[in-house]
C-alpha cells in the first residue's frame, strides 16, 4: 500500500509538472480596423483597412526553450496586403505578410534568440517573412480594470488603449468582429488612442487612432 500512495503521489507530480505552463504573461494587439464593430461597418473595411497589426508578448513568469525571460518584451509588427481577419468562423487570406520582431534590448543574446523563436512558434502564420529583428527599449503594461494598454516599443513602435465607453457605439450592432491574431487567453476589446509604427523593414510607416481595434489579453503555453 505504501509503494502504490508512493508511486500514485509521483504520477500527480507529474501530471501538475505536465500541465504547468512554461511561460505566461501579458498581451496586447492592435490593428488598423476596428475590431469590435458591427457587420456592416467590417464589411465596408473589408480590402482596405486592417492590414498591419502590432503585437506585444511580456513574460511575466517562466521562460522558453529552457531560457528564463521573466520581465521582458518582444513586440510583433505586421502588413500583409490584405485584411487580416478571423472572425471565427471564416478567415481571410491576407496574401503575402512581411513581419519585423522588436525584442526588449535588456535581453542577452540567448534570451533574444528565445523571444524571436518564441513569437516564430506563437504567431508562426504572420512570421514566415521576417524582414527584420530590431533591439529597442520596451515598456509594456496591462490595467485590466481600466483597459489601458501601453506599450513603448523606442521611436519604433506605440500602442496606447482604454476601456470601451458607451459612446463608443455608433450602430448598436457591435461585437467581437475579429479575433486576436494569435492564441491568448481572457482577450477583451479596447479603444486604440493611438497605434504606429515608424521603424524600417515593412517599406511603410503608419499612425492610426481612436478606433476600436485593440485587444488585451494574457498568454499561457
């Protein structure tokens, strides 16, 4: 009886150590269409808007292919030519997507090689032509109970975001149009302030605001 309590307390073990997950931490995405919005608004955006996105992982525990990264940032900037889109039961082909991996320049060598291949397997859809990594200062934070969303990418990259206000709703239609663009758990709509991008690699810059195309959210893998 000993040895099986034993043997059954090592299975439990192991089953927990299983299903821990490696990393977790904060996410936050914003794109160039609203996300939040009814059909017909979608519809009208549909090959004209929404084909960049910015994207932004901080670990705030554990790490990535034996790597420890706890506190750091890697963002994820994007244009395809066409809309990016998911709304859950259909997907758009956005064509050709060419990316650029912004990694938090507190990061060694072998921490920036984990972040890259981090993004690669979470976004691996969207990273098939990185055209550049870029190290930069990055600041990255979640208020989950006002929806401010802020991240600092240097002079590269900005996502600023709050919470959706009843005003907010122009045809009384409105819901989650689009899914986030990679897997995330507990994702809730924001108001983009302001998003851009003002780096090199993508052969376009932009500044979009006040849209609701933002999403916050958190990671497990």
């Amino acid at each position: 009886m000993r040895t099986f309590a034993v043997l059954s307390c090592v299975v439990l073990v192991g089953a927990s150590l299983a299903g821990a997950a490696e990393i977790r931490g904060q996410y936050l995405e914003a794109r160039t269409c609203d996300v939040y919005t009814g059909p017909c608004f979608a519809n009208a955006e549909m090959s004209l808007g929404g084909k960049e996105a910015v994207m932004a992982w901080k670990v705030d525990e554990g790490g990535w292919q034996g790597t420890e990264l706890e506190g750091l940032s890697v963002a994820l900037v994007i244009k395809a030519e066409d809309t990016l889109g998911d709304d859950g039961i259909f997907t758009q082909d956005p064509g050709r997507i060419d990316a650029v991996i912004l990694v938090d320049d507190k990061a060694t060598s072998e921490q920036e090689f984990a972040l890259v291949d981090f993004v690669k397997t979470s976004a691996a859809d969207y990273t098939k032509n990185v055209k550049a990594v870029e190290r930069t200062a990055i600041t990255f934070d979640n208020d989950y109970a006002t929806m401010e969303g802020r991240l600092k990418a240097g002079r590269l990259a900005e996502i600023r975001t709050r919470k959706l206000q009843d005003f907010d709703c122009v045809c009384t239609n409105e819901q989650v149009f689009y899914q986030p663009l990679t897997d995330v758990k507990h994702s809730m709509p924001a108001y983009t302030v302001t998003q851009s991008f003002g780096g090199r690699g993508l052969d376009a810059k932009w500044e979009y605001h006040n849209s609701r195309s933002a999403f916050l959210a958190v990671f497990r893998r």
